[in-house]
C-alpha cells in the first residue's frame, strides 16, 4: 500500500504554495534549511516535483478552484451590468440643474455593477457670528466604461464576426460601419 500522506514539513510547503509563495520561499518557511541560494532553489524545486507533494498541491488548488468558483453566468450578469447601466439609473435632474440621487438599497444588484465610483464631500456654510447656516453636499457618481463590457459580451454572443467567422473588438466594427458610410475615423 502506498502512504500519500506528507510529512508535517511537506504539509507546510504545501500550504506556502497555495498561498502564492514561491518555491523557495515556501521550502524556508515550511523550516528547511539549505547552505546557498543555489541549493535553496534546487532542493525547493525536487521538492515541489516530488510525486506526493506535486499530487497534494494539484489537489489543493482543485479544492481552492471549486470553493472560489464564479460561475459563467455571473460573469455575464456583472458584464451586462456595466454595459448596459446608466447614469439615469441611479440618479436625475432637472432643466434647473437640481439633482435627486436614489438610495444604494433601491438600486438593483445590476445597476450598482455599473458604478465605478461614489464620492460624498460635504461643506458647510457659516453665518456672520460663525454658527451653521447650512450644509452642501456635492455627490459624485462615476459609472464604469462601458466599450470594454460590451465588447467582451459581443465576442460571447458572437456579434463581432468578419466574413471568415473570425471575432473582432468593437472597434474594428464601428470603423467597418463609419467607412462604409464615409466618416471619419475615431481615436
């Protein structure tokens, strides 16, 4: 019967591995001990190739990999998220300028992919004795761009395809419409 089970250092290089650490780092802190920095690297890599320790850190990056997982459909959902919201979504305004922002909780899950950044500064305004008049709230509300989502749900859906089948990004397709039509390139 074959033992697969790693020695309590080779646990702990395993360990290192599938926290990131490199070989060599993972061989020191696991507590082996070498002369040289030639060694370290020789000895972490036999190690790391050693048929046990090699099994153990595919398994462990197969268990990592599954309780990490993101399912192709939530890449989709996000990605949609970004490309197809709005700035009207999350707030509006009026021909006077005044604005009305809605709250975070009343946002849909893919609308709030779609914003980059939310920054709030207030300040405030003092009368002539130095007490509180009132407080201005300047909101700034940055969606995300969205030619980069788009082109990523194209090439899924397989819009962007040249007459060989061949996918191309966005770009390549609104230069082949504005040169049919007889625009101007864009940069």
């Amino acid at each position: 019967m074959v033992n697969n089970k790693l020695t309590p250092m080779q646990e702990k290089f395993k360990n290192f591995r599938l926290e990131g650490k490199t070989q060599a780092e993972s061989y020191k802190l696991a507590g082996y001990t070498v002369k040289d920095t030639k060694s370290l690297d020789s000895m972490a890599s036999r190690l790391s190739s050693s048929a046990r320790v090699c099994k153990a850190i595919e398994k462990g990056r197969g268990e990592l990999a599954k309780k990490h997982e993101i399912k192709s459909e939530e890449i989709i959902q996000e990605l949609k998220g970004i490309g197809l919201s709005n700035l009207t979504d999350v707030m509006s305004w009026d021909e006077e300028g005044n604005t009305r922002y809605k709250a975070s909780e009343d946002l849909p899950e893919s609308v709030r992919a779609g914003i980059k950044k939310f920054k709030k500064k207030s300040r405030t305004h003092y009368d002539k004795d130095g007490k509180p008049e009132y407080t201005d709230n300047d909101i700034e509300i940055e969606m995300h761009n969205k030619v980069p989502a788009l082109e990523k749900l194209g090439v899924y859906k397989g819009l962007w395809k040249d007459e060989k089948g061949d996918t191309f990004v966005l770009n390549q397709f609104l230069q082949a419409i504005q040169n049919k039509i007889g625009m101007v390139e864009l940069k």
